[in-house]
C-alpha cells in the first residue's frame, strides 16, 4: 500500500472526522470509502460514455476494422 497526503481546510478535516466516528470508522477508512466510490463512479460514467460513443460510431468502427 502507499500513502496519499491530502491538504484540507481544518474545518473540513473535523467535519471529517465527526462523519468518521459517527459511523465508527477512522478517518483513513473514511476516506478510503469515498474514494473508492468514486473510482466506481467514475468507471462506471466512462464505461457508458464509451458504449455510447462506440453505438453512435459503429458503422464507422466497422469500416476502420475492415
């Protein structure tokens, strides 16, 4: 694993770590989730963005792949 070094506002850093142990995770958990859900998020969002382009262009991909 490697570490990331994150600068924040000090008002966001304690609202983070409110969130955290409200939901009894450590800040580092907490920020690990998120990330992580926007790593999904965002594969998901290219992933469709790709199949839409690749419909829109198919004749043009087929003609390219011939």
């Amino acid at each position: 694993m490697s570490e990331l070094i994150i600068d924040m506002p000090d008002a966001e850093r304690a609202e983070l770590a409110d969130l955290a142990d409200a939901t009894g995770q450590s800040v580092e958990e907490a920020v690990l989730a998120a990330v992580r859900g926007w790593v999904r998020g965002e594969r998901e969002r290219a992933g469709g963005e790709a199949l839409r382009l690749a419909g829109r262009h198919a004749g043009l991909l087929r003609r390219l792949g011939e």
